[in-house]
C-alpha cells in the first residue's frame, strides 16, 4: 500500500467516528475471513496466489485503517520537530 499523508490519515479518523463506517469496516473483515477460509480449500495454484494477493490488500487496507490514529500521531509529532 502507498503510504497516506495527513490529510488521508485526518480523514480516516473523522471516518472511524462514524457507525457506518465502522460497519464498512465489519464488512472488509468479514470479506477477508470468508476469502481466507475459502482460499484453504482450492486447489487450483493459480487461483490460490491471485486470492492471496486479495488477503494481501484486505489485510493491507484494514492495517492502515487501524493504525491511523497512531500514524496520524507520528505525523504531527515529526512536523513539529522543524517549527521554529
């Protein structure tokens, strides 16, 4: 995943806030649950890796949406390091 600036990382917070989106957030576990179950039973290889580069992004997608609190903090904590 490319990394997020303040702005994105300011929007997931708001967002974080909001119940709906705490569902949507439900929503893309379940689907990566679902897609890891489903995945341990094909047999197909092709079929196998295309369905982990999915888990990857799922995986990827839901890390930064959890971390950015702390990202966020990170940010703001080095921007204030260069003000004079």
């Amino acid at each position: 995943m490319i990394p997020l600036d303040k702005q994105e990382l300011q929007t997931i917070v708001i967002l974080k806030r909001v119940p709906e989106f705490k569902q949507f957030i439900d929503i893309l576990n379940k689907s990566l649950n679902a897609l890891s179950l489903k995945n341990a039973t094909v047999n197909d290889e092709i079929l196998v890796r295309w369905n982990q580069g999915r888990i990857q992004e799922l995986l990827d997608i839901t890390k930064q949406i959890k971390s950015a609190d702390e990202e966020l903090h990170s940010v703001s904590k080095e921007a204030r390091k260069y003000v004079v």
